[in-house]
C-alpha cells in the first residue's frame, strides 16, 4: 500500500543538456556540490507513494524550485552557484535560457500540477538535501552557519481560516506556491524545527549520512541559498 503523498524532488538531477554544455563553466564536482547531494537515493520512493516527480537536469543549470521569470544570482536560470561559482562562460544567451524553462522547467510543473488534480494525493511533500554547513551567501545566519540533522519547514497556509506557520526553515517556492493548507511541508534530510502555533505535526523525512562541509551538499528549503 503507498502513501498518499506527492512527492517532488527537483534537485536531484546533474545532466547538463547538450544545448547548453558549451557556455557551462562548471566541472561536474561542482555541479554536484551545487545540487541536492544523495537526493536520489535518498528519495527512491517511487513504489512507496501515490505520484513522484523528479528531475536528471543539474540545479545549477536550470533551478526547478523557482519562478520561472526569476533571472536573479540564485534564480531558475543561476549566475552562480550557491557557493558563488560562475555557472556560465561565455553568458547563456537569453533564447537558450528561455528553451531550458521551456524543455525543463515548463514540463516539470506541468506534471505536478496534472498529478495533483488526480485526487490521489492528500499531501505535498518537496524532497530536498542539505550541506552539513551552509554556503556564506545563504539567505540568514541559521542558513550559512552549522545546519541541523534534518528540517521539515511548512509553507504559510493559503486556507481561509487557516493560520501561517513561522519557522526558521522557509519553505522554497514550488512549496509555497502551491500550498492550500499549512500542513504542506518541504523536507530536508539535515532537530525538527521548533513546534509553533498553527502547526501541525508532520513526519520527519528520512535521514541521510553525515556529510563533509568540504562535499558541500546543497540544500533545501533553506536551500544551498535558499533551497
């Protein structure tokens, strides 16, 4: 019998597309460095739950847990890397970067939404992994310092009545924009946060092995910067 769940994992991948390898400044180490470090095996749950999503195509190449217009140093479509690595040498046109939202970023999204009309899933859950010790340009202290064991952040909720959850573990983008009700959660392998009102209790994801700061995995939701 699987879960309901709906589990997203669009930081696993680290294909750089063919159209795109000539401009990548990146060695496929950092490209690893860059993504979500075991995510793959971590999140093989396929046969356990109702839908599962996920991705081959490197985070630094095209980033799937962020709007697709966001041209920002951390956007969909990255300047650098979460530990300020240079992604692209020469700059990647603005017509390649609009084919990698649309051959990529366009088709995952779709697919989360099909799936989540199905019914069949009662729960969203963003699957993500994290460095033992977070990049300098992290978006708070809590985020580029020491990071915990694991994270369950929950996006605010969306539902009339219903109240906002406050941790220091943001839920990313994917999770906040499709969120209805608080109990939507994004996880990260890497204590729970503390319990606030409004909240309501969700399962600890599953714990990866102790990495090295050197090995420099991404994150979550609170991502390498910001998940």
């Amino acid at each position: 019998m699987s879960l309901s769940l709906l589990l997203s994992v669009p930081h696993a991948g680290t294909e750089v597309p063919a159209e795109v390898a000539a401009y990548c400044a990146l060695t496929p180490e950092q490209i690893v460095a860059d993504g979500d470090e075991g995510a793959a095996e971590i999140y093989a749950l396929a046969a356990d739950v109702a839908a599962h999503v996920t991705a081959h195509v490197a985070r630094a190449v095209v980033d799937l847990n962020r709007a697709p217009d966001d041209r920002s140093r951390d956007g969909a479509i990255k300047t650098h890397t979460c530990w300020e690595e240079l992604v692209w040498d020469p700059e990647l046109p603005a017509e390649l970067a609009a084919a990698l939202i649309d051959t990529y970023w366009r088709p995952y999204h779709r697919r989360l939404s099909r799936l989540s009309a199905t019914g069949r899933s009662l729960f969203g859950v963003d699957g993500h992994t994290m460095a033992a010790h977070g990049p300098r340009r992290a978006p708070t202290p809590e985020h580029n310092g020491p990071r915990p064991a694991s994270a369950t952040p929950t996006a605010p909720a969306r539902k009339r009545g219903s109240k906002p959850c406050r941790t220091r573990w943001p839920a990313g983008w994917t999770t906040r924009s499709r969120s209805t009700a608080p109990s939507v959660a994004a996880t990260s392998p890497a204590p729970t946060p503390p319990r606030c009102p409004g909240c309501r209790s969700s399962s600890p994801a599953p714990r990866s092995p102790p990495r090295r700061p050197s090995a420099k995995p991404s994150s979550a939701h609170s991502p390498n910067s910001a998940a």
